[in-house]
C-alpha cells in the first residue's frame, strides 16, 4: 500500500471516497515541490477540518460516533490490560492500532459523510 492510498484511506473516513482521492490528487501535485512532512501535516489539517465540517453539519451523528469509539477503545484496552496483562499504555496501543486497521479488512466507512447532491 503506497504513501497515496493510506492518505486516501484515511481521508476516506471523513468525506466521500471520489472528493478523498481529488484531495489526494491536490496534495500530491502540490507535495512534489515540498516534502513528505508537509504533505502529512496537510493531510492532518484537511482530515481535521473534515471531521470540523462533520461535527458542524451533523453534531448528534458525529458526538455520537466518537462516543462509541471512546467507549470502545476504553472497553477493550481495559480487557486487553486484565486479560492479556499489557500495561495500559500497550493496551491503548494495541486497540488503536486494531481501530484504524479493522475498517481496512472490513470496507467500513468511519466518518464518511453522504454525498451532496
């Protein structure tokens, strides 16, 4: 998996797959006279404002979202901790780490807002 997809992937979370690779595209143009520190750090920002745009257009559905992962991330890291004898440190790590690969494997959308018409 390249550099371009990840970034796509995770944008992809936050607004329609078809808008995540022209912002992809953007950046990439854009990256090519910069260096990959910019082109993260934008991707950063852009993910950012897309989950502000989110929370601003649908704020019970977003709150709501981020709520249940909290919880999720909290549930698990606790079981891994208890269970499996992980620092909780590791534990969160772990549960992170199966957080933003799980959707990979899944098709799962995360935050993906509907598409305008």
């Amino acid at each position: 998996m390249n550099t371009a997809s990840i970034a796509e992937w995770i944008l992809s979370r936050f607004t329609a797959p078809e808008r995540a690779a022209s912002i992809i595209g953007d950046l990439t143009e854009s990256a090519a006279s910069s260096n990959v520190v910019w082109f993260w750090w934008s991707l950063l920002q852009t993910a950012l404002s897309l989950f502000g745009h989110s929370l601003r257009t649908n704020p019970a559905g977003t709150a709501r979202r981020v709520f249940l992962w909290s919880l999720q991330l909290l549930a698990f890291s606790f079981l891994w901790h208890r269970l499996m004898g992980y620092s909780w440190f590791w534990s969160v790590g772990i549960n992170l780490l199966i957080d933003v690969l799980s959707p990979m494997w899944r098709g799962h959308k995360g935050f993906q807002q509907r598409p305008r018409l």
